[in-house]
C-alpha cells in the first residue's frame, strides 16, 4: 500500500500571515510538520504543496520536498487533490492530507490514520479523540458523532449529541483535522459542489458526508496543538516538549 503525505501552505492568512514560516522553537512551523509525518514513519514521500515560492524555498532549504500547485485552488484539498494527479498517482494510492499548522502531531496519531487504509473498504479517513468537558460549548473545536462501526454520521461545531434524559454516558469526541483519503475519492471530492449543511458550519468535510462517502473515523488518544494566530506559538511550543522523536517511542 503507497502512503504519501501531502502538506498545504499557503502565505496569506488573515489571522496570521505568512503563518507556515514562523519560527516555533527555532524552526519554521512547516519543517516541524514535516518533521512529524517522517518520524510516523508511515509515507514513502512528503510533500509540501504551495502556490508561495517563499515557503518552497524554505522547504527546499531544510531538504523537504515541493510541489507548486495553482494559486487558484479554493482549499486545501483542492491543492491536495492537484498534487495526487500530477504524481500520477493509482486509484487505490492512499493520500493523508497533513495540516501545515499542526506543528505538534504526535507521531503515533499519523501512524494509526495511515495504518486504517489496510482495510480495503475504507475510503476516507480522518482522527477523533476524546473531548474535555471544557470544550463542549467551544465551536472553534469541532465534534464529531460516530455509528456503531466506527463512521462518521455527523460533524458540528455545537455541543453534540445532546443528552435529553440522565441515563448511561456516552464518549464525547473532539476531530482532529487530518484526513486520509483513497485517490479516486480524493479526485471525486475535488469534484462535489459544496453543501448547504457545510456552508452552515463551515466544516469542509460535511461536503463529502452530505454526498454518501463514508469517513471512518480512528480515535487517538493525542491531541493536537492547531496555530491558528500568533499567541498559539507557545501553546504549540509546549506541545511540541512532549513528543516522541521517533514513532515507536
């Protein structure tokens, strides 16, 4: 099974411009998350896909590799999506879309989603972990409601499922925003016309729900650390304290 894993950048950010090159712990974010997905050990080739020639240059600086994609490409999946086809890439290659803003993903977690695709009846895959109690009311941390196999049956920003009778608990989960995808869903994605339910929560995989693929879900048990704005540096930093250098620790 080929496993590649393909890393957006882009410069322009509202909430933190040129966000993939700040520095955590000395090294530009990008490099860190590069750093994570070869420690998995779980890809034959990382790339970075950016339409920036600064942050290509800065891959290339650390030795990472890169692919320009066009400025064009309305999300990152899209981006991912241009990189699969210009590699060429089989029907049934496996394509793990990596965040460029989660400089602290655990190893182990990248391992485990790309592990998943040993099942030949998965297509789509993506994280979920448990939820704090804290969280619950939080709509920048987006939860996610599974059926009895493991499948995603819903995701959303509000508080889900709700608990209308005292009775037995159920496990609340949290997404981490990483997928996994089987190429030829990965190019019918890039196809699809968004949903009114994604539009709504503004959560880009409601996309393929709203249209009958199956996401199948992989809890993990790591969290992420997600820079979104400059004050999330130290948050990430912290993290970053924490991780195995190499996957299995």
């Amino acid at each position: 099974m080929t496993v590649t894993a393909v890393i957006p950048a882009r410069f322009a950010s509202s909430r933190f411009p040129g966000k993939p090159l700040a520095l955590i712990s000395g090294k530009p974010m990008i490099q860190h998350v590069v750093e994570r997905c070869h420690e998995s050990k779980s890809f034959e080739r990382v790339i970075v896909a950016t339409d920036d020639e600064r942050i290509a240059t800065a891959v290339r600086g650390f030795g990472g590799e890169t692919m320009m994609t066009s400025p064009t490409c309305a999300s990152g999946t899209d981006r991912v999506a241009e990189v699969a086809q210009a590699l060429k890439l089989p029907a049934e290659a496996v394509v793990v879309n990596v965040q460029g803003d989660e400089p602290a993903l655990h190893p182990q977690a990248l391992w485990a989603l790309g592990q998943v695709f040993s099942n030949d009846a998965v297509s789509m895959a993506t994280l979920v972990r448990p939820l704090r109690d804290e969280e619950r009311s939080n709509p920048n941390v987006v939860k996610a409601v599974l059926d009895e196999q493991g499948r995603a049956l819903y995701f959303s920003r509000a508080d889900l499922p709700f608990q209308r009778d005292a009775g037995p608990g159920i496990q609340r989960l949290g997404h981490v925003g990483i997928y996994g995808y089987r190429v030829k869903t990965l190019q019918q994605l890039a196809t699809l016309k968004p949903t009114a339910l994604e539009q709504t929560e503004s959560l880009e995989q409601l996309r393929a729900l709203g249209h009958g693929i199956a996401i199948h879900c992989v809890l993990t048990k790591h969290d992420s650390a997600a820079v979104d704005r400059p004050e999330d540096v130290p948050l990430a930093e912290a993290a970053l304290s924490g991780l195995p250098k190499t996957y299995p620790p």
